[in-house]
C-alpha cells in the first residue's frame, strides 16, 4: 500500500486492506478487510434474505470461512462492466420514474439516536448510537464530523449526476424500510450501533431504492482519523457506492473504489467508479440534452478554454448541449477527445475476486461533435471522422461575434464514455479598408477593423507597425 507506513504502524501491520463481497438476489454485501497474515476463524455471518438489499463491510483479521460462508449464502447475477446494479427509481425530491442515466437528487438524514436497528448480519438488535459514538471520536462533535459525510457526498456528486442534500430530520421511523420524505427523513439514512466490536464487519448498506447505511460504532477502525478520516471516508464513500446500486469490481489492484479491497492508496471514486456513476446517474451537467438546457461555458477568451470536470455521453440517446459566446470574430478550433484505458475488470465470484478480462473504457462511444448557431438548430460544423476511441476536431470555424451552441454525440455505441473537450481561438484581424481611413477621419469615435475599434491614430500606428494589409478596393 502506498500509505502503507503509516498504516502499519497503526494497525500493528494487520491491517492492509478490506474485503467486501456482494450477494445480489439475495441482496445482500457483505465487506471485510483481512491483513497480510492468514487470517484466524470467526463467527459466521448470516445474511438476513428478509429485508431489503444490505451490503456488509468486515474489519482486520475477518476470516476466509466468514466470507465463504456469507458467499455461500448468496447468489450472484453479471452486472456487466463497471458492476452498476439496480440503480434508484424513486427519491423524495425527484418522486418516481427514473431511469439509467437520469441525474438524482438524494437527501441524506442522520438517525436519531435509540432509533432501533435491527440484527441485519446477525448481530443483536440495538438502538442506533451514531451522534454519542461519533461525539467522542471527535470532540468537536457534530461540526467536526458532519463535514466528513459532507466530504463524503460532495465527491460523488462531483462525479456524476447526483445532487446531495442534506435532511435535517429524522423521524426516526421503522429501519430501514421507511422512504426518504422532504422535511421527515432523508431517501439515505445513516445510523450505527454495535454490530461486533473491532475487527470483522466494519458497517453495511442497503441497495436502492433503501441506500442506508449501518456502520459498527464499537470497531476502533474509526478511530483512525488521520489523513482528513481517510480510512472513514474510503469505506463509507464505497458503502454509498453500494447505495447507488454499485457492486464490487475485480482484480484487487487498488485503482478503483468499487474493489472488494477498499485501498488507502487513494482517495474516493477512481475511473472505473466514475463510470459506473455516470452510466447510472449521467454526468454532473445532466440533462443538457437540448440546446435550451445547455451547459453555459460564458464569453471565451484569446486564451481558450479547457473543460476540467467528468463528462460523459452515458447512453444511445444522451448528447451535450455546451453554450458559449465571443465578442468578435474568430477562427475557433473545438477538440474532443474520449478518456479511457485498457484495465482488467471483472465480477467477484464465489467469495473470490476474478482475474477479469482486459477492457477499454476509451471505445465505449464513438463521438460525434458539431458547432451549431445561435438558433441551436442551425449546423455551421460537424466532424465525425474517427471511430471509437478516436478525437474529433473542428479546425477554424470563423465565426462572427455571437452565441452558439456545441453538441457532443454519439456516432455510434450505447454504453458510457468518458469525455473532455477544448477549444482554441484565433482573432480574425479584418483588414482596413481605403474607406476606413476616411470614416474614421470623420468619427472620433473611430472605425472596427483589425478586430478592433480603431481611431485614425490607431490606424496610422498600426500602418506603420505594418500590421494593416490593403486590398483592393
Ligand atoms: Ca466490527
Ligand atoms: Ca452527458
Ligand atoms: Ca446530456
Ligand atoms: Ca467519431
Ligand atoms: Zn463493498
């Protein structure tokens, strides 16, 4: 492990990693972490297949029969690439109807303390004791950690279409099977209580349309709080992945969030965690799909522009409206390129991690670009001149001053890619003309050319710089 040091001399060197499994049909995941040793018995973990998908995450030193017996009890189905299960249908501030690929709004609540959690891994029934236990891991109480759930989301919705909003109520109603209501309890409830002490399950989480979250608050894991609760943020940012609807990915290689091994050598969702996100919840500018809901880009400047945040076409049907305008006539170059790599993926199986099979997440899509007048509608430029995992380019679009629109979309292929796109641009210079020397001998206020608003001395200046060209009249 990269933070391997630190970790080590924390953990005693058991600790290097977590383990976590998923039991779709009998929805159920289970997680664990085990060290470098070979790992000593411990109890059974029983999934409970009355309730609502759970995932379970273990602690250090979690055995091999543990996790073979949770598999044991748990089927499995292929999710495809990226593991994207079931994702939410229905949130309380969206209602219902939503599908792959449509952008999400989740309230999240704590649960209130003595709200009573039932066994869901075997453990006994006890009330949830989340704000007691966390007020003593840090004391400066609910303003030190709450920051870190905030932390938590805030990444995620950085990522993909997700909008968190953070519910201020809890009722405290039935676990888990309560629906997220607007000021009564949020679509994601958190809550703690003992599950087995240190080591062994860490926490778990229900799949959609439940997405809550029972974590140990009697495991001293937590109570590494270094590197900002690193360790914290990692397995509970994973366990909301699973309240998204995600699975766990193979081979442990520690690139990727979703991985039955949660890693310390990174921090929160990584490339393939970003597909997934963005297959089932779009990009963070969902819906854009219409040049009336385009995504703003603003005046563009000589120095060009360069989209820094995750992009993506996530499906068959989904295009990117980009709005942008510039003050006077340019030549503008739009580039887009697909972002990806070729990465073993792959399903868990059995309790065990897959070798998995070699894909690129750069030819998912085969995109498509045009440049569209300020009607939206009008194509003034398109390029479609490479395949899948190929850019394309509209080279010098001379374009007047005004607002127009970019379209991304696919060409071709109907799964997510990852995408960025730049434009660069050059001033059209517009030559003076003999008669502009005589307008502007006349108009204080001068003439526009040379893609600017030039009085005589101007022009006279810039004759003498050399910088003015004549044609004919
Ligand atoms: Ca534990
Ligand atoms: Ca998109
Ligand atoms: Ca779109
Ligand atoms: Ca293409
Ligand atoms: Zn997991």
């Amino acid at each position: 492990m990269e933070k391997g040091d630190g970790m080590k001399r924390i953990f005693a060197g058991v600790i290097t990693a977590f383990l976590c499994m998923v039991a779709i049909a009998q929805d159920a995941d289970v997680s664990t972490r085990k060290g470098d040793q070979a790992v000593k018995a411990s109890e059974t973990v029983q999934a409970d297949t009355t309730k609502p998908g759970l995932a379970l995450c273990f602690a250090p030193g979690t055995s091999d029969e543990v996790v073979q017996q949770a598999y044991a009890n748990a089927a499995e189905e292929d999710l495809g690439f990226f593991r994207l299960g079931t994702r939410w249908s229905t949130t309380s501030l969206n209602g219902g109807g939503l599908g792959l690929g449509d952008p999400t709004i989740i309230t999240w609540s704590i649960v209130p303390d003595g709200t009573m959690i039932q066994g869901f891994a075997g453990e006994p029934a006890a009330p949830s004791n989340l704000t007691a236990w966390l007020n003593t891991v840090y004391p400066g109480g609910p303003s030190e950690w709450m920051p870190i759930f905030d932390a938590i989301f805030a990444n995620w919705s950085t990522f993909g279409g997700l909008t968190y909003v953070f519910e201020p109520s809890d009722d405290g109603a039935v676990f888990p099977d309560s629906p997220g209501q607007a000021g009564v309890r949020g679509d994601v409830r958190i809550s703690a209580h003992f599950i087995d002490g240190n080591s062994n399950i860490l926490a778990y989480n229900f799949f959609p349309d439940t997405g809550d979250m029972v974590i140990d608050s009697a495991d001293n894991f937590y109570n590494n709080t270094s590197q900002n609760s690193l360790g914290m943020r990692n397995v509970l940012s994973h366990e909301h992945g699973h309240g998204m609807g995600f699975s766990h990915v193979c081979p442990v290689q520690q690139t990727k969030l979703m991985e039955p091994f949660v890693s310390f050598a990174f921090d929160g969702p990584q490339h393939d965690d970003l597909l997934a996100v963005n297959r089932g919840y779009g990009d963070p500018n969902e819906h854009n799909d219409t040049f009336g809901d385009a995504t703003s880009i603003g005046e563009l400047t000589e120095a060009g522009f360069v989209y820094d945040g995750t992009l993506s076409i996530d499906d068959t049907s989904d295009q990117d409206f980009y709005e942008f305008t510039i003050s006077s006539q340019h030549l503008v170059t739009l580039n887009a390129t697909p972002i990806g790599f070729e990465y073993l993926e792959g399903p868990q199986v059995g309790g065990n991690c897959t070798p998995g099979t070699l894909f690129n997440s750069e030819d998912n899509i085969d995109l498509a670009i045009e440049i569209l007048d300020s009607d939206g509608t009008t194509v003034l430029e398109s390029a479609d001149n490479t395949g899948p995992a190929g850019s394309e380019t509209i080279t010098e679009a001379d374009l007047p001053a005004g607002t127009y629109f970019i379209r991304v979309f696919p060409a071709a292929g109907n799964e997510v890619q990852l995408y960025g796109f730049d434009l660069s641009l050059v001033e059209v210079a517009i030559p003076c003309l003999y008669f502009d020397l005589i307008t502007a001998w006349n108009n204080p206020n001068g003439v526009s050319c040379l893609g600017a608003n030039l009085t005589i001395q101007d022009i006279i200046q810039a004759v003498i710089d050399g910088q003015v060209s004549w044609p004919s009249p």
